[in-house]
C-alpha cells in the first residue's frame, strides 16, 4: 500500500469501517510510514479530545415529562380499536374479578422482576469482574468451530456458536462463568471500541422473554431462542445489543 | 394493540433514546429552549409512526425523525442558515485554505474559544454527520441512511468537518504534538 491509498483508508480505519484485510494492510504501512502514521494519530487525538471536551447534552427531566404527558393525546397512526374490547373491565359486574386478577397479576410480575434484575445484577458483575481481571478469554479464537468443542467439553451443554462479524461483531473468544449458581457459556465478542459478553444457559419452562435493562451503566438485553436463554451485556447501544442477541438466539440462514 | 400497551411499549423502546435525540438537536440548533421544541415535535411524530419501526434499531430511526423535524424548524424559523451550497466546496475545485468561510475566520480569531464552539461553528451539513459519527457512534451507513446522502458522501463530509475543526487554532497544540509524538 502507498501513501496516497493510506490517506483515502485512513479515516474508514480510524471509524472502525475497513474490513480485515485492509486493516492489515493499511496496519503494516503505518509501522513504516512516519506521515500516515502522524496522520492517524491525529484523528485518534482529535476523537479523543472531542470525547472529553465536548458535553453529551442529555435531554432536560421536564422535557421528558412533558413528552410523555403528551402521549395519550396523540393518535397513533394506524391504530385500531384495540383498546375499545377491554372497556368491559371497567363494568362494574366485573371490576371485583378484575382487581383480583390484577393483584395477582402485579403479585408475579414484581416477583418476576426481582429474580431478572438480580440475574442481569450478577451477569454485569460477571462482565466487570472479567474485564478488570484480565480474565476475559479462556479459548481464544476467532473460529466458532474451535470455540464451540471448547465449551461442550466443559459443560453439560451445547451452546450454538455463531460469527456475527458481518454484522460487526468479531468473535474473541470464549469462557465460563457462573450466573444463578450455575456454570454457563460465555461468549465474547467485540463491537467497535466496545466489549460484549454474551452468558448463554439451556431455555428452562421458567424462562421468560425480559426487556432489555441497564445496570450500572451496562446494557443487558435478553432473549431466548434455539433452546438457550442468552443475555448480552456490553457498554455499546442498547439497541445494537438487542438486535445482536436476537440474531444470536435466533437461528436464522446466515 | 391496547392504547396502554402501546404506549408501554414505546417508552421502552424509544423513550430510552431521548438522550441522543435531545443530544442532535441540541447540536444542530445550538440552543436549548429550540433543541426542546425540535425534540418534543419529533418524540411526538415517533409515536405516532410508532409501528413503522417493525423491529428495525431504535434510535438511527429515532435520530432521522429528529433531523427531519430540525430542518423544518430551520426552514421556519431559521431560513438564513440553510446552506445548500457547502457541498460544493467538497468537490475540491478549491483548496481548503481558499473556501474559509466567515464563520471559519472567526473562528481562527477566537484563540480561547472551546471545542464545543469550534463544532458549533461548523456548517451545519458538515456538523451533524460529526456529531453522529464522534459522539454517537454510529456507522457510515446509519449516518448514510439518517442524512440521506450515500456513503461516500459521508466519508468527505466527515473529513472536512475533521479537517476544519483540526485546523482551528485551538487543535494547532494537538497537532503539533501528535505528529511530534511520531517523527
């Protein structure tokens, strides 16, 4: 590769956007070349600058209560009269049924909630105590079909190992943690800057699809699928990280 | 879909991302009373096209409805500002030093002004694609996609703004530093 390809590559490199190749490529003329070399540096420089320097504005608490005291006046386009069939509830024949059901159903769903945000809880813990530690990887390998007999030949299960890295998700490697007091598979992969930990255990009948959280600044998504339950846990976007740990879960062609 | 649940099921989908819509408008306005305007109309539009997103990722979907509700805030309140002209100096007939705009030369005078000032003074076509590629991250397709511009037009707005805020004075110490660093 010479200069003048370099300069072009340069920035894609920096953005995370080159493919393999490339970045090999790109990699080895920076080692010999002291002005592409400034000029990544530079673009480092500036992106790291920009990161301390400049605020992230979050959005105001009155403005989010406004918004959403604003939503039940707004009409959904292409709503339908859904919401017209459980008017009956409020008939009064039923409302002493229905405030049992309710209670019930509260009851559960506080239950529920404790037992998912003390799983999501302990998988965070997994995922900080592993990056400190250095303890991310035991088998390290970009090859599902390496990572995949490690693990089956530490559990008593067989998690499905998939490469996302079409989607932008390299596979680092892989490793065992406990969460529940059970041992699972965890997978690790990378995402641009960020680190992704995926804890994958066999599906049970008390498996529940659970919305995606945040603790302690760390997204957890969830979802259940090919037989397994799989929660990912990373810094990077929670929406990144939902649509990755469905295409995980789900088995679909690629 | 019961109304309630619906709306359940937005405030968990998108309400999370306010963040980052509040963050874009606040850029791109450059003012906090007019970021507030543009994000409530756009949360407001979000939910009523709620059910287009069909499970495609929240926030680039969120981050598109924000843009378009900025620039017709802009066409109405602002018009002066929109400048359809800037990608023309992208096309490289003139050296960077020559297409300095105004904006640019007040700039470079303003030896204590701070990087976020610098980001507010640049053209507004050249500042949002810098904002959703250094502060949200997101990738020249989602960028491509939200400004509605392909991606190669992405890369060399991207590196303009980068070259721009690089040459501003206040990154002149970066600079010198970085490339010392190496030589």
């Amino acid at each position: 590769m010479n200069c003048h390809e370099a300069t072009a590559l340069t920035a894609a490199y920096h953005d995370g956007e080159l493919g393999p190749a490339q970045s090999l490529a790109l990699e080895q003329h920076l080692v010999g070349c002291a002005d592409c070399a400034a000029r990544r540096a530079e673009l480092d420089a500036l992106h790291s600058r920009l990161r301390k320097e400049t605020p992230y504005h979050a959005a105001p608490g009155a403005l989010r209560e406004r918004i959403i005291a604003m939503l039940p006046v707004v009409a959904p386009s292409g709503a339908g009269s859904g919401g017209q069939r459980w008017r009956w509830l409020s008939a009064g024949a039923f409302a002493g049924a229905a405030a049992t059901v309710f209670a019930w159903v509260l009851g559960t769903a506080l239950l529920e909630s404790r037992d998912v945000d003390a799983l999501a809880a302990e998988a965070v813990s997994d995922h900080v105590r592993a990056t400190l530690g250095k303890r991310q990887i035991e088998v390290a390998s970009s090859d599902q079909h390496t990572v995949k007999p490690w693990l089956s030949s530490q559990l008593d299960f067989s998690p499905p190992v998939k490469d996302q890295a079409a989607d932008g998700f390299t596979l680092l490697g892989a490793r065992l943690d406990y969460l529940d007091r059970h041992p699972v598979a965890t997978l690790v992969y990378r995402y641009r800057q960020h680190g992704v930990d995926v804890f994958v255990r066999p599906a049970t009948r008390a498996s529940r699809p659970t919305p995606p959280t945040t603790v302690r600044g760390f997204n957890v998504s969830h979802a259940i699928g090919t037989g397994m339950e799989w929660w990912a846990v990373s810094d990077a976007s929670p929406d990144v990280l939902a649509a990755f740990v469905e295409r995980l879960a789900h088995d679909d062609a690629r | 879909m019961p109304d309630d649940e619906f709306r359940v099921r937005f405030e968990r989908v998108v309400m999370p991302h306010l963040d980052a819509a509040y963050n874009l408008a606040r850029w791109l306005t450059r003012d906090a009373h007019d970021a507030e305007d543009v994000v409530q109309e756009a949360m407001l539009r979000a939910y009523r096209y709620f059910r287009a997103l069909r499970g495609a990722s929240a926030r680039p979907w969120l981050l598109t409805i924000v843009r378009r509700s900025f620039y017709e805030w802009l066409t109405a309140n602002r018009p002066a500002e929109i400048d359809r002209n800037f990608d023309q100096d992208l096309l490289g007939s003139q050296a960077d030093r020559t297409t300095v705009g105004p904006e640019q030369v007040a700039l470079r005078r303003a030896e204590n002004a701070t990087l976020a000032e610098a980001i507010a003074a640049l053209p507004v076509g050249f500042r949002e694609v810098l904002i959703l590629r250094e502060l949200e991250e997101l990738s020249y397709k989602e960028i491509a996609h939200i400004v509605d511009i392909p991606i190669g037009t992405v890369m060399s707005r991207l590196a303009r703004a980068r070259g721009l805020l690089q040459k501003s004075p206040l990154l002149e110490s970066v600079r010198g530093s970085a490339a010392g660093g190496e030589r």
